[in-house]
C-alpha cells in the first residue's frame, strides 16, 4: 500500500463526486483539514465538518459536496501534482495556470496551504498538491 493521504483524500471526493453522494468521510489530519478549508473557500465544495468522537482512536473530516441546481457537479476535476515519488515544487512566478484561469493550484507553503491566486499575492512559492477545477 502507496501511503499517500493526500491522494486518497482526492480520489474520495472524486469518487463521491462522481456518483453524486451529498457527502463523503476522509480519515482526519492537520494537512486534510487545510485542503478541505480551501475547497471551501474556492467553492468547489459544500462545507466540510472535524468530526470526533471519543471512542474512536481517530478522526473524521466530513466533506459536503456541492451541485449546481440542474445536479451538474461544481467540481469537474481534481488533480494530485506532487506526489511522494516525485515532489512538485514551483516558485510564484512559475505556478501554471490551469484551465485558461478558471481553475486553482493549491500549494503547500510556509505561509501554509494556499491557492495560486494568495501564493503571487504574498510572493511565496511551495509544493504544489493539486489542481482542480
């Protein structure tokens, strides 16, 4: 098994997406909760909620996927870049745009998780997780 939480948190969404589920369950982390926050913010999502209970030994994101009111999904694609057998890492000038602007990179930075658009606005460059669009 590859460990690559972040794909497997993309590919869920995707998945879901696909067969049009109202919402989808990630295994929770720091990182899943940012990436999320920014989906959000970006509106290619609903909502997402930090569900834990104590009982379990771990947490869950819930992730609310988002439909436009003829049921077209909001979210046509969504992309892992860097990988952990090839990391991706790309300063503000060099970041690609991604379907002619319409949609996102999301980078991981010192600043931490940021899209395209506040990377060039603070000047600062990092791994690019994903593209989506």
């Amino acid at each position: 098994m590859v460990n690559d939480p972040v794909a497997d948190m993309l590919t869920r969404i995707r998945n879901a997406n696909a067969k049009f589920k109202d919402r989808v369950d990630v295994p929770f982390s720091k990182l899943k909760l940012q990436l999320s926050r920014v989906l959000k913010e970006e509106g290619f999502i609903a909502n997402y909620k930090n569900l834990y209970s104590e009982g379990q030994k771990r947490g869950v994101i819930r992730v609310f996927l988002r439909y436009t009111p003829q049921k077209e999904a909001v979210l046509k694609g969504i992309r892992r870049v860097s990988r952990p057998g090839l990391r991706v890492y790309r300063s503000y000038q060099k970041l690609p745009k991604i379907r002619a602007g319409y949609g996102v990179n999301i980078l991981s930075t010192p600043k931490g998780i940021l899209t395209d658009r506040q990377a060039v606005e603070g000047k600062v460059g990092g791994e690019v997780l994903c593209q989506v669009w």
